[in-house]
C-alpha cells in the first residue's frame, strides 16, 4: 500500500485507543506523541504535523461526542478528520475528451505518466491520443510512442521540428475531434526562464482545459515548492504525485503540494501502466487508517474488461451451483484488479494490518499456483470438480507443473468456499435479499 509505515503507524495508534482501559490525559498524551513521531518519519512538516497534533489535543479535551457515540469513537473521528484536513480538499476529474497539458522537471516520470493518464481515460471509455513536444529530448519521443503503441492510443511528434508549439498546432489539425488529447512537454534541471517560456507558448496554442505537473514524491517537501512555482507560472489546475509508493518522503510531498494552492488530483503507485489513481482525500486517509475503501473497490470490478463473467461467477457462488470455472473468473478478476497488498487495503478492518509482507507475497505466490492448476484442467473439470480423482491430480500436477499436494490444496479451497457460501446463503430470505440486491447493482456504502 501507498506510505505503507505511516499507514501502519496510525493504525497502531487507533489500536491502542481502542484497547485502553480508559480515555484519560495519560492515553491522550501518548496519541498525540504518537501521532507526531508517525507523521515526522514520513516527512510531513515539523510546523505542520505539531499544528495537526495541538488541534486534536484540543477537541479531544473540549469538544463532546455526540449522542450515542463513545469517547473512543469520537477520539479516532478527530484523527481521521485532522489527518484528511492536511491533505488538501476533493478535486474533480471528469474523464471526457479534454486537452491536457503535462510539465514537470526533468526526471519527474512526466512521459510514464502520460501514459498511464491515457490508460486511465481508455479504461473509462474515452478515446486518446498522445502529443510529444519535448523538442530537447529525442528519447522521450521515442518512449512516448512505444507507449501510445503498447497502449493502443493515437501518437503524433514531428522529430525535425524544433518549436514544441508548432508541433501542438500540427497534432490539432491532424488528430480526430472528440479525442483526448495528452501533451507531454519537455523538463529541465530547475525552474528557469525558458521552460516557462516554452511552457506558455504551448499553453497558448493547445488552450488546455487541464494543466497537470508532474512531481516526483521521493522530493519530499521541496515538492511543495516546485508547485507553487509552477501554479503561479503557468496556472496549473492540478499535480500528478509520482512514485509514492516507493519513498519513504511522499508524506512530505502530499502534504506540501496539498497546502501549495495546485490540487492533487492523481498519484502514481506503481511502476506500471494501470497503476495511477485518483486522489481523493477521504478515500485516501480511509484506507490509510485501515477504514477501507470499498468504493474503490467497485470502481475497480466496474473496470474489469471481462464484468460480465464475474458477476455470472457470483451469482453462481450465491445460487449454490459455483463451479471451479466460477473460481477461474474470479481469479482472474483479482488479477486484473490489482495485486493482492493493495486490494486488501481497501477491505475495512483489514487494512492490511492482518497481513505483513512474507504474507501477501505467499498469497500472491499462491493465487498464481492455483491460476495455473485451474489452466491444466479440462473444460469437464472446470465444470464438475467431482470429476478429479487421484489419476486426474496426477495428470493436472504435470500439466500445470505443481506438485499434487498444490492441487488437492485447491480442490480443498474450492470446496471450502462452496460450503460457505452455501451456508451463508441457507436462508431463504437472506438469499433473496441478496440476489435481488446483486441483480440490481446495488451496494451499500462503506460505514
């Protein structure tokens, strides 16, 4: 998970709220202290995080919880809504075709990102097309192109041309209408006249209705300051915060940019194409306090390019006729929605608390043996697992190159499952409820 230390910091935190005996000025102070060292390791503005900690020393020792709630309840509402206040407030994306403009630095991941913003609008039905413009660095072009390629999107660059906005003028005029159109722009070592000259130009000719920087996190706080420089420039409508998932700064970086005046609107967390997503503050500080974030979570299924598959799968799990093609689905289904350490992280309670690392990675380790097994199986197989029998186990061991042990491991998995569910489901009324609510698309909220 994104800023996975911090996360399990706080996470400890609201632990030992939950298990004092009693909320008194003693527990309080250890919160607060806590709190800050939590917040200090990850970079996060020493002015800052102490102001963040006074304010919930204060509510905590004046306000009151409301009727019905208890003052444990209340203490961690206090938290979860200080920690959000430093984040920066909602900043709506509609994924429609727009002209967006990316800048940044030289080394920011600006060209990785552009494609993973066209990956983002593909998936949401919008067609794109990739500009480059960064004149000064022929590789980039070159990158950005294999991208589009990979990707599938339309590409244009002119190699020989040397003025960015001249490029921009030809791809307007060349490029489809309704399109997306992503401009990838050229970096410096620092923020100097030309860049922002340049920068201008290519503003005044694209006319943008998005202009996004991008930041690398591992920066830390300086990030901040490259924001506001930029929002002031060129009037940026957003920030793309790169790389977070590795730097052990990015507490600094969101926090900074959060208060620079230009809004978070997407954080890359991955070093691969679908691994961008938007920043929305109360998901993000929900799933970092281990709340969950379920709606992330159907966002995600809603993406799945195979969703009818999987909701048949469901139901079949529901009606009681789940087969162990059903669970091939749905396998491939988790595969397709993320790796395993960030979907467990949207699952309230879990947070991934439960699970360290060695953990996640045997569970990953051990979907993927089950994948396998699932492909060696016939289409008779998939459909009645009664069929498998010892010589079977054998046949499907060698086929999909696990030991038999692996495979009877599944079978005992699948059997598991059917039986629970089918004893979720034994009650008639219950499973109405429901199958009427699954055909319906309806979900509840997250609590």
């Amino acid at each position: 998970m994104v800023l996975d230390s911090l996360g399990k910091s706080l996470r400890g935190v609201l632990q030992k709220i939950a298990k004092g005996s009693v909320i008194d000025e003693a527990l309080l102070a250890d919160v607060v202290r806590d709190i800050q060292r939590a917040l200090l390791q990850a970079d996060v503005n020493v002015q800052l995080t102490i102001d963040l900690t006074q304010r919930v020393r204060r509510r905590a020792t004046e306000e009151r919880p409301p009727s019905g709630a208890s003052l444990r309840d209340f203490l961690i509402r206090i938290i979860y809504e200080e920690i959000r206040g430093i984040l920066g407030k909602d900043r709506p994306f509609e994924a429609k075709p727009k002209r967006i403009l990316l800048a940044g630095l030289f080394g920011q991941g600006k060209t990785t990102t552009a494609g993973k913003l066209a990956r983002y609008l593909q998936k949401k039905g919008v067609r794109v097309a990739l500009v480059g413009a960064d004149v000064h660095r022929p590789a980039a072009i070159d990158q950005l192109e294999q991208l589009s390629k990979k990707i599938g999107a339309e590409f244009y660059s002119n190699r020989s041309e040397p003025k960015a906005e001249t490029i921009v003028r030809e791809a307007l005029d060349r490029l489809a209408p309704h399109t997306a159109l992503i401009v990838d722009t050229a970096g410096r070592s620092g923020i100097d006249a030309d860049l922002i000259e340049e920068l201008k130009r290519v503003r005044a000719v694209l006319e943008p209705e998005e202009t996004f920087l991008v930041l690398d996190a591992a920066m830390g706080q300086s990030a901040g300051r490259s924001a506001e420089a930029f929002h002031k420039a060129v009037g940026l409508t957003g920030v793309i915060l790169t790389k977070l998932d590795g730097s052990a700064k990015g507490g600094g970086a969101l926090s900074a940019v959060a208060v620079s005046g230009a809004p978070i609107v997407f954080l890359g967390t991955g070093e691969h194409l679908d691994e961008l997503e938007r920043f929305e503050p109360t998901r993000f500080v929900s799933r970092l306090l281990g709340m969950g974030d379920i709606q992330t979570l159907l966002e995600r299924f809603e993406e799945l390019s195979n969703k009818e598959a999987a909701e048949a799968a469901a139901k079949h799990l529901l009606g009681g006729r789940f087969s162990l093609r059903d669970m091939r689905t749905q396998l491939d289904s988790l595969g397709e929605m993320g790796p395993v350490s960030k979907l467990v992280s949207m699952f309230p309670v879990l947070g991934g608390a439960k699970l360290d690392d060695q953990q996640l990675d045997q569970t990953q380790q051990r979907l993927r043996r089950f994948r396998a097994i699932l492909d060696s199986m016939t289409p008779a197989e998939l459909d009645d697992a009664s069929l498998i029998k010892a010589d079977r186990v054998h046949r499907i061991s060698r086929g999909s190159g696990q030991r038999p042990q692996e495979v009877r491991a599944l079978l005992k998995q699948y059997e598991t499952t059917r039986k629970a569910a089918h004893g979720l489901v034994s009650n008639r009324r219950l499973r109405r409820q429901l199958e009427k609510q699954f055909a319906s698309g309806a979900h509840a909220p997250p609590e």
